[in-house]
C-alpha cells in the first residue's frame, strides 16, 4: 500500500521548511497522540528502545500508548 506524502515534503530549502517539520514533530510527540506520532513513521519501521524492539505502527502506537500512560 503506497502512502499519501504530507507535506513539508523535502528537499528543505529554506530554514522555514525545516523548522516547520520539526515543529509538526514536536507538535505530535507533544499531543501524546500515538496515532498522530506513528504517522511519521513507515508501516514497516522498526525501533529499538534499550531492550525493547518495536516493528510496525501498530506496535509503535501500543509501545507510546503504554510508556504516555507511566509517565
């Protein structure tokens, strides 16, 4: 499945562009919205947190969702 880009979209060429993507970042992170966040993300990402390996946005969304919650 091909996902719709959304914009800011690179190349970045104005300091503008950048600083806007990482407002649109830090926006997300801050709305504690795991949905919101795991947009940024491909399907098939895969992160690693100390011990912990995550794959997929479903799994990311489950892996905020629970570290939001004991914070």
């Amino acid at each position: 499945m091909m996902e719709k880009p959304r914009p800011p979209l690179p190349p970045f060429t104005l300091a503008e562009q950048a600083s806007e993507k990482v407002r649109l970042a830090e926006d997300a992170w801050n709305s504690r919205d795991a949905d919101r966040v795991s947009l940024a993300y491909t399907i098939d990402s895969q992160w690693r947190n100390r011990d912990t390996f995550i794959t997929g946005r479903a799994e990311i969304i489950a892996f905020l969702q629970q570290k939001w919650l004991r914070e």
